[in-house]
C-alpha cells in the first residue's frame, strides 16, 4: 500500500501539468457546486420552517433546485471530458507500465490514487470560495424578487459534503473508463494501441448515441403535441441528449466531416489543409474531446438565452390578444376606476388588482409529509371586479367561466400552471392569504393566456368574504370611437400615469426581461465554468504534440507548413464546435417556437450566439495555436 501512495505521488509530480489542468477544473466545479448547495439549503431550511405567506425561501428553493439540476449535468459532464482528456494523452505510458510487468489492478489503482490527491486538494480549495461567494447573489435575489431585502443565506457544510459526493465518484468513474483500454488488453496490445486511435466506435457507445438521438427528436417534438410552458420545457431538454449523443458519436462525425473537408479540398492540392484534415481523421477521438466543450458552450447558451427571450416574446403576443382597451392606466399611482370613468369620452373601465398569496396546486404526499410545505408556491393573483364577464378582458378560457368567480372560494387556473399535477377544471387547490388563513379554492375556469395575466386569478367576492383588499394594479379604458388620443390627454392632465396598449405590453416585456437578470448570471456562471474547461482540455491536447510535430519536421514539413496546419486544425474545430452545438440545440429551438408563439420559427438571440461564436473561436485559437508552436519550436 504504502508503495504504491509513493509511486503515484512520484507519478502525479511526472505528470504536473495535466494534473494541475484538471485540479484547476476539479475546484471549479467544486465552487459552482457548492454556492448551488447554499441556495438550495438555504432555500429548503427555511422553506421547511415557514408557514407564513411570503414564500420568498420556497421561491428560492424552486429556483435553486432548477439550476442545481442544470448544474449538476453540466458539471459531470465536463469533469468526465476534463479527466478523461488528462489520462487520455497518458495512454502509451499507461501501456508501458503494463509492458514491464504492471498489472491492470496496479494500473487501476495508480490512477485512482491520482484521481484521489487531485481531489483531496482540488475540492477544498474550490468549495471554501463558492461556500462564502454564494452570498455575492445576494443582491440579485433581491431584485428579482426571490427574496426579500434583507435575507441571509445559510452556510453550513452541507452543500461542501454533498459537493464531494458528487464529485469523488463522477471523477473515479471517469477515470477508471478512461483507463479502461489499457487495463483490459494485454500489455503488447496496450503498447500497439497508445500509438492509434481504435478504427471503429464500440457497439455500446453507438447504440447508446442512437437512443440518446431518438429520445432527444421524440422531446424535441413534444410541443407540437403539448403547446404551452410545459410541452416547451420538455422540448427544451432535447438540446442535452442532442449534445450528449454527439459526444458518444463525436469521433465519427469529426472523422465524417474531415473526410469531407479532404474530398473537397484535394483538387486545391493544399499541403498543410490536407495534413490537418487527414490528422483530423486519424485523430478524431481526440478531436472530440476538444470539439464536444465547445459544443455544448454553444448549445447551452443558445438555448437558455432563446428560451428566455420566446417567453417574453410569447407573454407579449397574450397580452396583446387579451386586452381589449384602447388605453391603460396604472391604478398603483393612485387613480381610482370612478376618476377615469368621469373623464369625457371613456366607454367602459375595467379595474383590475393584486394580492400576495401561497398556492398548493398539487395534494399533501402522503409518502414524505416533511416536504410538504414546498408545494406552496408563492406570487400574486390577480383580482378581476365582480361581473367580469368583460370584453375587455380576454384570458382564452378554454373550461368554465371567468364569471364564477363572482361566488367565494373560486379561482381561474392557467393551463400551465395545472400541467402534470392532475388537477383540472372543477377540483380544488389550497390557497393561503396574506393574514396567514388557508382555505379551498374550486378552480371554475381554465385559461390559456397565463404567461400574459398570470397563473391565476380570483374575484374580489373571494377578498371581501376573507376581509381583504387587492393592490390596485391597472385601468382597462376603452374609449368613444376616435376619443383615444383626447381621453388620454386628459388623464396625463389629471396625473394619472397612462399609455395605449403597445405601450403597456412593451413595458410588461421589459419588466420580464430584468426579472431574468438572475437567470442570466446563473447561466454566465454556468457558460464561465464550460469555457474554462474546454479551454483546458484544448491546451492538454496541444501540449502534447511536441513528439508528432517533431516527426512532420524530419519527414520534411516546413516551419510554414506546420503553422497553417496547425491553424487549419483550428478553424475545423471552431467549425466543427459551432455546427454540432447548433445542430444539437435547432430542434428544442424549432419546438419552443411553435409551442409558445404558434410558429415553427425560431426565436434566436443572436448576439448570444454570436458572442459564443467568438468565444469558441477565441478560445480555439489562443489554446492550440501558440502552445502547439512552442511545442513545434521546443522539438
């Protein structure tokens, strides 16, 4: 035992610079981890604790458990790529051990000891700063309204052990995989196949992609059958087992691709483009490794960022077709219905309110009473006078009537919000008033427009039976025909704040658009972690080819010849990166569109998409070019 602590210490200061790449990410992952766990913690301890309305810690638990998991899959993929990038470039040494005696077991346990110490010294470091740096989100928790003013997260070692659980096993599995080859076949074998990549991909690993592919189209299509948030969600999806497919296949498409490039480039008869495409093809695995990070930077930034702007985009188009009004006025100020009512050429007034409430749409699990209390849902109802059968509100209810909420007790439901909890038109859901009462509420209408108007809504016969009082929130005008301009010239004279409808759903969008604000750091933070790794394992690759650049010298390769070669390989990568990320996250695209906005288009944030284009090539160029030149120089 102590032997063999000893031959791995003496192997990892051998092989510092690989180790030192993939600690760097280790603690990286280990800090984005650990500040998920704060939020997540923080978020189900006092969620746990309170019975009071509010919900800003339930709020804060659903927001971090959805990132978490996002994270979560993020990060293990990188880390697998991360180590097994590092112990890939190790393989003739892993097959030498086994030339001169080694066997698989002793191989198997060198490299799990390394993995070990990376860890041992890696994870501490990273999970220290994302323990007391989780607190730095403080502020946009704050104004995205996830927590009120005030609010302290809570540290505890929780999230830092359950960082490790995650982290030791992801990387051992990593590694014994990567490994794997060389511990499995003879030692002679072992030697021959450090000097080629294998020809063909394992039977496994491509029907595994298949799968991954299938499943990826079936999600991909799901809101052509389920329109809305929840079919949309689920289509969203599709762009992780897109991207996950084309790493398991990735060989075979770098290999297809340069192939390719080759036929198209051979009439050219371009040295240097034909030698990086042929290494492109005899080299594609490890190819992959860089192209695949890259990859999913663009994926998951392209699909985040144009999943965000389709809701908007969506919220906007029902607001649009729900207001009926000529003009809209912000009752918050002040301004009652009866003022706007008086004012000369006014038709019809529509007021509508607030409240803060919790909501439990789903029933008590009987199975773990102790999370109960996380099926309450915080936010705000809206509150539609009595008689609100108006044309000048819309909701699309597609069961019941908007008029029942005249009776006590009632509530309209947005179709989204009632997507797989098994409740729908006629049954009940728990609501708890600003004073702390819980009571049964009969939901006696179903809409469609709930990213417009919210998920829910109740009548003011609800609050006057229970004794409270809506926020004021804004006046639905419509006005005498061609009346609009001069009623709203004499409401601006009377103070009141007033606009026409584009006006007011522009706003409306704006203002979701900063309630993402929160969203897009996470996903910075998230993109950040992505770069740096990829930009990690491209420099392990290229550090590397001290040995392969030397032979292109002696078998008469120019200096020339080598750096456009080298540049060459560069661009393919970039090239490579973009195509497959974009091809991985055009179907979830293509879904969103149709599922929110009625259209097969897709809604692309383009300078998003741009920015990550120039990342990647950013990255590609400066972690390949000048290292593999100094390589070059150094040979």
């Amino acid at each position: 035992m102590t032997t063999m602590w000893f031959f791995s210490r003496s192997s990892a200061r051998a092989n510092r610079a690989s180790l030192t790449g993939s600690a760097i990410i280790v603690a990286l992952a280990s800090a984005l981890l650990t500040a998920t766990g704060v939020l997540l913690e923080s978020g189900l301890r006092t969620g746990l604790a309170s019975d009071t309305v509010g919900g800003s810690a339930m709020l804060l638990a659903m927001v971090a458990s959805s990132f978490a998991g996002t994270t979560i899959l993020i990060v293990v993929f990188m880390l697998s790529s991360t180590i097994a990038g590092a112990l890939r470039q190790r393989r003739r040494e892993l097959a030498l051990l086994r030339a001169i005696g080694a066997t698989g077991s002793q191989v198997r346990s060198l490299v799990t000891r390394e993995v070990l110490m990376v860890l041992a010294v890696a994870a501490p470091v990273g999970a220290v700063p994302g323990l007391f740096g989780a607190r730095l989100l403080t502020p946009a928790l704050e104004s995205s309204g996830i927590v009120p003013a005030g609010y302290e997260l809570t540290l505890s070692p929780v999230p830092v052990v359950a960082t490790l659980l995650l982290l030791v096993p992801t990387c051992l599995l990593a590694a014994r995989l990567a490994s794997r080859e060389a511990v499995r076949t003879s030692p002679t074998a072992a030697v021959q196949q450090s000097q080629a990549e294998p020809a063909r991909l394992g039977k496994a690993r491509i029907a595994t992609a298949v799968y991954l592919t299938a499943g990826g189209v079936v999600l991909a299509l799901t809101p052509f059958f389920l329109p809305g948030i929840g079919g949309t969600m689920a289509g969203v999806m599709s762009a992780f087992l897109l991207i996950t497919a084309g790493a398991l296949a990735g060989p075979a498409i770098v290999a297809w691709l340069a192939e390719r490039g080759l036929r198209a480039t051979a009439p050219l008869g371009w040295a240097s483009g034909h030698l990086a495409l042929a290494n492109a093809r005899g080299f594609s695995r490890r190819l992959t490794t860089a192209v695949v990070p890259l990859a999913l930077l663009i994926a998951l930034g392209t699909v985040q960022s144009a999943f965000d702007r389709t809701t908007v985009a969506a919220a906007g188009e029902q607001l649009t077709a729900g207001l009926h009004a000529d003009l809209v006025v912000d009752a918050s100020a002040g301004t009652t219905a009866a003022q706007v009512a008086a004012v000369p050429g006014v038709a019809a007034t529509f007021a509508t309110g607030v409240v803060p409430a919790d909501v439990k749409i789903e029933d008590d699990d009987e199975e773990m009473p102790l999370f109960d209390s996380l099926s309450w849902e915080a936010g705000s109802l809206a509150v539609l006078p009595r008689g609100a059968g108006s044309d000048i509100l819309d909701l699309d209810v597609r069961e019941g009537s908007v008029a029942a909420l005249d009776g006590v007790d009632t509530v309209a439901v947005g179709r989204d919000a009632l997507f797989g909890t098994g409740k729908g038109y006629g049954d009940t859901i728990e609501v708890r008033w600003p004073d702390g009462e819980e009571r049964t509420a009969t939901i006696v209408a179903v809409y469609g427009r709930s990213l417009g108007f919210g998920d829910l809504v109740v009548g003011e016969a609800t609050l006057a039976a229970h004794g409270l009082a809506a926020q004021p929130d804004s006046i639905l005008v419509q006005t005498a025909p061609g009346a609009a301009d001069d009623v709203e010239r004499q409401l601006a004279a009377l103070g009141a704040p007033v606009r026409d409808v584009a006006a007011h759903v522009e706003a409306v969008k704006g203002s979701g658009a900063s309630m993402q604000d929160l969203s897009m750091i996470l996903l910075l933070a998230l993109l950040g972690f992505v770069t740096l790794a990829g930009a990690n394992t491209l420099a392990m690759l290229s550090g590397q080819r001290g040995g392969e650049l030397a032979l292109l010298r002696r078998t008469g390769a120019t200096g020339r010849q080598l750096t456009a070669m080298v540049l060459v390989e560069a661009v393919f990568v970039i090239g490579a990166a973009v195509l497959l990320g974009t091809v991985a996250v055009l179907p979830a695209l293509v879904g969103a569109g149709y599922g929110m906005l009625g259209t097969p288009l897709p809604v692309v944030d383009w300078a998003m998409f741009g920015g990550l284009a120039a990342v990647v090539a950013v990255v590609a160029l400066v972690t390949t070019v000048p290292i593999t030149l100094r390589r070059r120089a150094a040979s």
